[in-house]
C-alpha cells in the first residue's frame, strides 16, 4: 500500500532581520553629527538624582531615593541645587514639589505624584545647574511659575465660559512673562549684569581714521561713528 505524502507547505513568513549593531557602529558620520552625538551623550551621562516608589509591609507605597551609593550623590545634589546643605535643599525640593498639581490634596501628600514630581525637578534643576543659593532659590521660583502657567493654560482649555477662559488666559499670560523676567535675572546674575558690544565692521581709512559701524556704500549718507 502507497504511503500518502503529506504536503509540508513552507512558510512565507520572514523572520525578522536584527539589527546589525556592528554596521551602525561602523558608520560613518559626518563632524556635526559626531558634536551632536557627544553632546547627546555628555548630558546623558549627567543623570539626576531620581527617586522610586517601594510598598512598605504594610503595602504602603513610600519614597525612597536612589543612587546613595554613587560616588557622585552629593555633588550631583550640589549641582542641581546650588547649596550643599541638606536641610536646605530638602525646602527648596519640598517649595517647587508642591506647585505640582496634585501632589498635596486636603493637606495629605500623594506619594506616587511626589515621587514622580520629584524626578521631572530634578530634570530640570540638573539642566539649570544653579552655581549658588541665590540661583538656586531662583530656579525652583521658575519651575513653580512654569506649573502655575501651564495650570491656568489647560483650565483655559477646559472650559466653555469666555470669560473664565479670558481669565485663564490672562493669568497664564503674567505667569509667563514673569518666568521670562526670571530668566532674565538669571543670565544677568550669571554675567555680572555686564553687557557685550559687537562691533559689526571697522574700516580704516588711508589717514589711519577708523570707523566703526555699519557704512553704507550707496551714496547715501551713512549710520557711523568717527574716532
């Protein structure tokens, strides 16, 4: 008796290629690329220090911080605070967390919004890098204005009432430029309040007169200063 043959049909189906990490590690790149990817690299290797939820025996969650054993926790601490004094640090944190909405309700504190509000500060303080106490307070200012625009912008977008959302908007409006005035203050306290001058062109004349700024060479009379 004739065995049947059985119809093995073959897959089409193509397995999935993996990557060649040894082809992307051999491409080559172009000098801007390689600055962008250093950069990439630098800031990413400046981690902050973060926190995580641990559940407690008795399943309450609690904060716990992470990295105490890196060698770099308090100076990372000291680089997005700008104080090495502990006590003072735990406030400023304590200050900026609570303009989080959420984090505080009828007086209670919710761990896991804390936790994760928390990690989004100290983002953002380890980019600032405040050099001192006076930096320092005024970042935390900026990142507390910054959730307190951002608050008013989505109620603004909430809402039905024009004049609620007028109301909205014009809080979120004076938020904002006083972040930017911040700001300003800041880079004006980074540089000593010292202003630069770029002189645009200086073109000396056979007498050896220089003239320094922008000369028009049409014919017209032109925006320079003599010396």
């Amino acid at each position: 008796m004739a065995k049947k043959k059985t119809n093995k049909s073959k897959s089409t189906t193509k397995k999935p290629v993996k990557k060649d990490k040894e082809a992307l590690a051999k491409k080559e790149y172009t000098e801007e690329e390689k600055a962008r990817i250093d950069k990439y690299n630098e800031r990413l290797e400046r981690k902050p220090v973060k926190v995580k939820i641990v559940k407690s025996d008795s399943g309450d969650p609690n904060v716990i911080l992470q990295g105490l054993k890196d060698p770099l926790y308090e100076v990372k601490l000291l680089e997005a605070l700008g104080t090495p004094d502990s006590d003072l640090q735990n406030r400023l944190l304590d200050q900026v967390i609570q303009t989080v909405k959420g984090t505080v309700s009828d007086g209670v504190l919710d761990k896991e919004k804390v936790a994760s509000a928390y990690n989004h500060t100290m983002a953002i303080l380890n980019g600032i890098q405040p050099q001192d106490e006076l930096e320092a307070m005024l970042a935390v200012q900026m990142i507390g204005v910054h959730n307190v625009a951002m608050e008013y912008m989505a109620k603004a977008t909430r809402t039905d009432r024009v004049d609620f959302m007028n109301t909205y908007m014009n809080l979120a409006t004076k938020s904002l430029r006083t972040f930017a005035a911040q700001m300003e203050a800041l880079k004006k306290h980074r540089t000593g309040g010292q202003q630069k001058m770029i002189v645009e062109h200086i073109h000396v004349n056979k007498g050896g007169q220089a003239i320094v700024g922008n000369v028009n060479q049409g014919g017209g009379q032109s925006d320079k200063t003599s010396e």
